[in-house]
C-alpha cells in the first residue's frame, strides 16, 4: 500500500519539495512519512503524509532515549506551517534555498560509502591504491547525526571507519618504508588482505543503512 499518487503529486507540488521538519531541498531524494505509523494503523491517507528529508526521517523514526521525540502533534504542525510558508511566503522558501542546500549528514555518508566501494574496486595487487574518504563519517559524528540510527546500524559503522583508518595507516607506513623486501612485502600484503575485508563490509554496511533508513521510502 502507498499514498494515492494524485495526492502525493499536489503535496509534493505544495512543499516545494522541500523538507518540512528542516526546509532543505530534496529533489528526488523525498521522503513521505506516516504521521500516525502504518504500525499504529496509520492510513494511506495523504492527510497522514509529512515529506520530510532522509535525515530528518531518520531523527523521526529513532528510537533512543535521548532527548525529546517527534510528537504526531509536532509533526503536523511543521506540516501545516511550511505549506502555509509555501503558499504564501515564497521569499521565504528562496532564503531556505540559500541558507540550507547541503545534503543532509546521513545521506552524504551513504554518497561517501558508494564513492568508497568504487575506489575499493580493481586490482589488489597494484600499490597506488587511492585512501578511502572519510570527511562525511567526520561530519556525521560532528552533528551527531549517528545517534538517529539504532545500536546495530551505528556499531557497524563506527567498525567500517576503524577499518578504513587501520586501512589508511598501514598506507602510509609503506610509503614511509617503500617495498624493497621484507618487511614492506608484509605490509603491502596486509593492505590487500584489509581492502579484500574492506570491499565487504562497505557493502554490508550499505545495505545495512539503506535497511535502517528504509521505513522511509
Ligand atoms: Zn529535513
């Protein structure tokens, strides 16, 4: 079951295809949440419907017991003030424009993880491998945004980007210590035996966010 698409179409039309909760712009990257969960018997109603950006769906749906949760109440409030902003304050949309085009912490840290498979993928033998980034896991433990996901989720992570440094380390001291035999040989050998490790667990950790950010589709 979904919402009825001719409803969907004049409230994504309506919100601009702007997040309610925090004003970003999400183009194709909307979300629709039920305000009453399908859980709770929530309806496929368009009445029940917030868009709201895969971020802030993420904060909606947590479940921690830190800080306060979105109420249904709130919900609909952000709900009814950004359409009516919409509809009668457009100056006010365009300054939202400027003042938050950035993609949201979690969803530029799914971008980083499917940048990074792609550098993990090719030859294991080479010695030029490009390092992993790591800037937008940064900025997600910066803003805190981790703590939307549950435990399994943000461990996983936390593990993948343990990796990724150890990763990084061992790089860097070959480039210290250049292959000539010996011990370089041990190191460049565990380089590729971390990146074989590596390729799997950016997968699964992946498919492992996209699941915990799913009820939001
Ligand atoms: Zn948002």
């Amino acid at each position: 079951m979904a919402f009825p698409e001719a409803g969907v179409a004049q409230l994504l039309a309506d919100c601009k295809r702007h997040c309610c909760v925090c004003w970003r712009w999400c183009g194709s990257k909307m979300h629709l949440h039920h305000i009453i969960p399908r859980a709770q018997d929530g309806p496929d109603e368009i009445d029940n419907a917030i868009p709201v950006c895969l971020d802030c769906h993420a904060e909606i749906e947590s479940r921690g017991n830190l800080g306060r949760q979105f109420s249904q109440a709130e919900l609909r409030e952000h709900k009814r003030r950004w359409l009516e902003i919409c509809r009668d304050q457009p100056d006010v949309v365009i300054q939202s424009n400027r003042a938050a085009t950035a993609t949201g912490p979690l969803e530029a840290l799914l971008s980083e993880l499917e940048y990074n498979a792609i550098l993990l993928t090719g030859d294991d033998h080479r010695t030029d491998y490009a390092t992993l980034v790591v800037a937008q896991f940064e900025r997600a433990i910066a803003a805190n945004a981790l703590s939307a996901l549950g435990t399994p989720a943000r461990e996983r992570v936390y593990r993948l980007y343990k990796l990724i440094s150890e990763t990084a380390d061992l790089i860097r001291s070959r480039m210290i210590h250049p292959p000539d035999g010996g011990s370089s040989n041990t190191i460049s050998n565990q380089i590729r035996d971390k990146r074989v490790e590596l390729r799997t667990q950016v997968a699964s950790t992946i498919a492992c966010l996209r699941e915990a950010l799913g009820g939001a589709q």
